[in-house]
C-alpha cells in the first residue's frame, strides 16, 4: 500500500503560487488572507499525512489518532522522515 500525497503536492503547489502573488503585492489584503487559509491547509495535510505514513509502516500497534503534534514529529524524526525534531 502506498501513500498518496497528491493533495498535499497540491497544496505546496497553491502554497508557492499564492506567496509569489502577495510577494507582488504586500498590500492586497485579499490575497494575504488567501496565503493564510493556504498555510493552514499545508500546514494540517503535513500533519495528516506524516501520520498516515506513521500509521501504515509503524510495526508499533499505538493509536496514531490520539497522539499530539509534538509526539507525531518526534517519532518521524525517529524514522528519518523529517528534518529535524519538534524544538527545530
């Protein structure tokens, strides 16, 4: 079983072309409260799917779903997915 993180490709991809646009513009408030909606839907599919991922190749039986934000990055750090830990 695979891991499919088009949405989330998705949504870097919304991410960038929405800071290109206000990065044009700083004082289009519409466009800045866009880049903000944007940023927070990354922000939780990056959660998601880390905690998919977690939860299909974890030989662990723990339930993912329980687990706080700061639990999930450090045991992805444990398995190399990440770049740094939670204090990073």
């Amino acid at each position: 079983m695979t891991l499919d993180i088009r949405s989330l490709e998705n949504a870097v991809l919304r991410l960038a072309e929405g800071l290109a646009r206000y990065g044009q513009d700083t004082s289009d408030l519409q466009i800045r409260d866009g880049l903000i909606q944007r940023f927070e839907l990354t922000y939780e599919l990056c959660w998601k799917m880390l905690k998919r991922y977690l939860e299909m190749e974890s030989p662990l039986t723990d339930n993912f779903d329980t687990m706080n934000l700061a639990d999930l990055i450090r045991i992805g750090n444990e398995h190399g997915l990440l770049l740094g830990d939670w204090p990073v």
